[in-house]
C-alpha cells in the first residue's frame, strides 16, 4: 500500500478533532483508493462520464419510459460500451470507487484511433477533459489537458518517462491515461470513458449538427494548410456538420492547445443545451446504434453500467441550474510542439476544478453593476453551533465540529456530563435544528447546512433544547456524513473595472446601412468596441441564412492577441444557446440577458425591436465584464 507522507498527509498532517489527520491545504481532494467486491450503491452523479454520450443517455431514459423495447435495448447498450478487451479490463480495475454521497470525477479521453497509425491499436489521446459532478452544490466541472502538455507519463509495468501527457494513451491505453492524470493531479479518477473519431462523428450526424457559435474564419485545405485536417468554418451561429464538427474541436494550427482546449469545452457546453432543447425520442435508437460500437466506459469496482444509473445521471444533469457548468483551465502555458507550466498553475486549475463557486456570477454580475448583496452571509464567527452524533458512528461529530471550527464556526459543547450524542441514532441524513428565539438563526441553520450537502433543515424541537446548549444551529450528523464537509469555494470574483472600450461607430456603420434591406429587422451599430479591435480580415460582416426563414447577420472582430469577439443579430430567438440565461437584467428600459461562465460574462443578448443582439466574448473570455456590457449597452438601432 502506497503511503502519503511525501504528500503532507499521514502521520505528518495535522490532526483533527478525533485525533486523526487531516488533508493539507494543496493538493485538494487528494487521492484515496479501494478495493472492496462490493461498493455501495451508486446515485445520481455516478456516472459522470458521458460528455460525448449526453445524448444518448437522455435518449435511453426517454425511450425506456415509453416502453419496455426500448427498456431492453438501455440493457443492451451498457453491455456494449462495457470493457471488453483485456486492457480495458484491467484499466477499469485501476479506477478509484465512488463514494455514494461525495463528487465522482471521470476522464473522458477523445481518441483519434483510425488506420495508418503505428498506434492503431489504441490511437492517440487527442482530447483529456476531466468531468466532475458534485451533488453537494449541484454543479458539473469541466479540466482539459493540452495533449503536448509534458508530464510525467505513468505506464503500469513500465518506467516514468517525462513525455507529453497523449503519450500515455497510445503507449498503454486507458490504464496509461488513468495513472497519468491522477499522478499528475492528484484527484481519484471513478470513471473512464473512451471515444473515438467515428463515435463522435456518428453522434453529430445523428443529431443533424450541433449549434455552434464559430467566433472567426476557419479555413484549412491543402493550398494553405499542408498535411492538416481541413476545415472550412465562416464566423457565426450555425449548425456544423459532423465532419466540420470534428475538425473545429481539432483545430490548433493557427493558434495552440489553449485555445482547442477552450473550443472543446464550449462545443460541449453547445451540446448540452441543443440536447435540452430540441431532443426527440425518433433518434433514440438512431444515437444508441451509433455510438455503442465507438465509446467505452470502465467503472471503479470493475462493475458493468446499469440502466438505472444512467437514468439517475441523467436526473442530475438535467437538474443543473443554470450557470453551474464550470470550465477550469491550466494557466502560464508556454511553448508550443511541447507546453509547460509551472507546478503551482496545476494546483490552481485543479483547486478551481474542486472547489467551484457556484455564486460566482452572482458575485461578479453584482459587482459589475455595482450592486450590494441583497442577503449577505453571516459570519461564521457569529454563529454559534453545537455538533451532536446521529449515526452511531465514533468521532462523526467531533469531525464535523473540528471542520465547522476551522471555517470559523463558534462551537459549543453540551452541559457537562451530557454525552455528544443525538437522542438517537438512526439519523441518515444529517439534520440542522434551529432555534426559533433566537434571530438569524434559521439563515444560519441553512448556510452551515450547505456545507453538508443536502440536510434537513427544521425547528430546533424541545426535547433537544438542553443538548442545544443554547446554540443558534444544532447539527446531527448523520448516516450521509462522511467525516469531512464541503470545500471552501475558490473564490475568482473579478474586482470592479472600468470597460476597456472606444467610441467607434463608424468602425462597422457603414457597412451595416448596405446591409439592413437584406434582413426582415432593424440592425444595430455598436457605439463602443474593445480597445485595440479590429475587423477580423477575412470575413468582417457577413448576412447569412441561419435557419430555413431566419436571418443573421455577424460582426467579427480581432483583438491584438489574436482573439476573436463578435456581435450576432437575428430574427430567430429559438435559438438553443439562448436558452438559460443567468440572469436577465433591465438597464435603461432596455431587457437584456446575461450568459456567465463561472465569474466571466461569456455573452450578453439585447432583445428589443423582434430581434435579439449578441455580444459574445472570445473562447477564453478574455473581454472583461465591464467591456461586454459597455459594448452591449452601446448598441444602437440604424435607421429604417
């Protein structure tokens, strides 16, 4: 068995309120590994795996709702993306067990296995996305990792080499990826999830095209791009074909794996929400045909999938609020062929991958407009709480009173001679009493609650009033309470900034005039731009057909870190990357609607005169929050 002191954990870690060790501060979420026949049972966010398969498991559920044929083929679908092979196998083997009531990572590795390669039995690793769903605070978060990001390459029955992270793939398979990313991290991996070329093909032909807003000219063939995949993308909304598809979450030959990385994760974000907005059981069987001959999916505990998890995964992914999707990136890559990073960048992207605030674009839209928080939370240190055991497990509430502690919480201990025990001990959620005379103690009760997941929360009954010890919040530990409670958010709240932007309306204004009796609304200048933008060169403004009767227009512009922003403006308010806005704000009798990232403003959408207008940041949200709504705000409806 592996130890952990070269970690800070074991023996040398600081001890907790039972006496036992504790995780340090960095690396988060530290690995933890078991090997038992028989795991527990598995929720909700189990299966975390199926970025490429959102669709199909959504589709099986639906289908096995509508009768038992389709109950069947659910079966006959987790039989076929099973492990098969033996390397499989044994890579499903190296999987850490989830536990039933903690976040469940998986690993999705893209593969670009296709003949004509030395490595056709496995293929390349061409995409890494690590996927993590926590039901504690009901989010989904995304970690990529540029394939020529160099690593030390873990190869089970082979020596480290320090080779790019792709290596590990196409040397031993999934079990080389598994080991590299959890080495390299430090997070337990639950989940594989293996796709090829042709799965995910088949997947965007299935579903007719993805949505997908392109934010600048994409053009490859073998005039300028000799020995690249082609690709020939103009800028806009639109629905890719499976093959465009596959080339633009490909694409780095004009830039590099940050920004490939970053077009990965929004085709995945485009996914979702064409897939929550326009699926139809018709392609049920369609999707589950295609995809089960190109996707593996290896399970901590060796254990085959059942259709029960996916339809409880699918529950979950549906569920998610709005805005609770968070892309986490490795920052201070440099290089190019071969990117790295300093240590501490990795820390930081996996504590963000961890620890998401899912009130980030609340904090950063108030911040934005200058809004004071409506409800502020209570500080911890003003908040007395008492800590008693319901599950019958030794040193649960001394666990969880030395976590509240070290948050802040003033903990009180019941009268001398009183046990630290609940009155009884079959508890199996974890429950915060309250006590109704005393003010703010119900917001207390609730706020120390979210950090247990998802407790009852109820009035403080009088047969527990002397354990209580007068305390504003009583928690009862119960069977769900694990010995450790929430992280503590990394906090990325941008500070207030002035918009980066210039007065140029002539920038685009005339070019616009020559356009507007090619489309059935009013278009719109922007008053204000970025500063240092440019006219992207090679597709400027353009007017397209964005759906059969809609119309569009696309304003594309280059920033001087080759970067692209853009303005949309059309007729077609269905569109699915309208759908859930984080929040929807009026300014100046103007309705607009806001679309966040974690703490960035990713677009923001005018709806005014029949259309809506788009502003909408560059792949790495570069903009500011300040500069889009300047930009946003400064729209101004041409003459008619």
């Amino acid at each position: 068995m592996k130890t952990t002191l070269k970690r800070g954990m074991g023996r040398g870690a600081e001890l907790n309120g039972n006496g036992r060790a504790i995780y340090p501060p960095s690396p988060p979420t530290p690995m933890s590994r078991y090997r038992q026949p028989d795991p527990p049972k598995r929720g909700a966010w189990h299966l975390v795996a199926a970025i490429f398969l959102w669709t199909i498991l959504a589709a099986l559920i639906i289908g096995a709702a509508a009768g038992g044929a389709a109950y069947l083929k659910g079966h006959q679908f987790v039989d076929a993306i099973s492990p098969k092979t033996k390397a499989d196998i044994a890579a499903a083997k190296r999987l850490d067990l989830a536990d039933p009531s903690q976040p469940t990572i998986a690993l999705v590795i893209g593969t670009d296995r296709r003949k004509g390669f030395q490595a056709d039995l496995t293929g390349r690793s061409d995409t890494l996305i690590l996927v993590r769903a926590d039901p504690i605070n009901k989010s989904l978060s995304l970690l990529s990792f540029p394939r020529d990001l160099i690593t030390d390459v873990k190869c089970p029955g082979h020596a480290d080499v320090r080779e790019r992270i792709n290596y590990a793939f196409s040397e031993c398979g999934a079990a080389g990826s598994v080991e590299t990313v959890r080495a390299l991290t430090g997070l337990p991996v639950n989940y594989f999830v293996t796709v090829n070329f042709r799965g995910f093909m088949d997947l965007v032909n299935n579903l007719g095209g993805v949505w997908v807003d392109v934010d600048h000219r994409y053009l490859c063939d073998p005039t300028n791009c000799p020995g690249v995949s082609k690709i020939n993308l103009w800028p806009g909304y639109q629905r890719v074909n499976a093959t465009n598809a596959l080339a633009y979450v490909r694409y780095r030959h004009f830039d590099s794996d940050i920004y490939r990385n970053a077009r990965q994760q929004l085709f995945l974000k485009a996914l979702k929400e064409q897939i929550s907005s326009q699926l139809s059981i018709d392609t049920v069987l369609q999707i589950a045909n295609a995809i089960e001959h190109n996707v593996v999916v290896g399970r901590g505990g060796n254990k085959q999938l059942d259709v029960s998890t996916l339809k409880d995964y699918l529950f979950f992914a549906h569920g998610l609020p709005s805005g609770h999707v968070f892309q986490s990136r490795i920052q201070g890559l440099s290089g190019y062929a071969e990117l790295t990073t300093d240590p501490s960048n990795i820390s930081q992207a996996v504590r963000e991958f961890v620890n998401p605030d899912v009130k980030s674009p609340e904090k950063a839209r108030d911040v934005a407009f200058g809004i004071k928080h409506r409800s502020r939370a209570l500080s911890p240190k003003s908040v007395t709480t008492t800590v008693l055991n319901g599950n019958g497990v030794s040193g649960s509430a001394a666990n969880a009173a030395y976590e509240l502690g070290q948050r802040g919480y003033k903990i009180l201990t019941p009268p001398s001679g009183q046990p630290q025990n609940a009155p009884r001990y079959n508890y199996f959620r974890t429950t915060v009493y309250y006590d109704t005379a005393q003010l703010h103690s119900k917001p207390a009760a609730t706020q120390i609650g979210n950090l247990f997941g998802d407790p009852d929360v109820e009035p403080l009954p009088p047969t527990m009033t002397t354990l209580a010890n007068g305390a504003m919040a009583t928690v009862v530990v119960g069977q769900n309470f694990h010995g450790s409670i929430a992280p503590a958010p990394v906090d990325q709240t941008p500070k207030k900034a002035r918009p980066q932007v210039s007065l140029n309306p002539s920038l685009t204004r005339s070019e616009l005039l020559s356009l507007r009796r090619r489309v059935p609304f009013r278009l719109e200048v922007p008053r204000f731009v970025a500063d240092f933008a440019k006219l992207e060169f090679d597709a400027p403004i353009r007017a397209y057909n964005i759906k059969r009767g809609y119309k569009a227009v696309r304003v594309t512009f280059a920033t001087g870190l080759n970067e692209y922003w853009g303005i949309e403006e059309t007729n077609w308010d269905e569109a699915p990357a309208l759908a859930d806005a984080s929040f929807n704000q009026r300014i100046h009798k103007r309705q607009f609607s806001l679309y966040y990232s974690g703490p960035h403003l990713h677009m923001v959408v005018l709806r005014e005169n029949g259309a809506t207008y788009w502003v909408v940041n560059t792949v790495l949200d570069s903009l500011t929050n300040e500069t889009m709504l300047a930009i946003a705000r400064g729209l101004q409806p041409l003459p008619k």
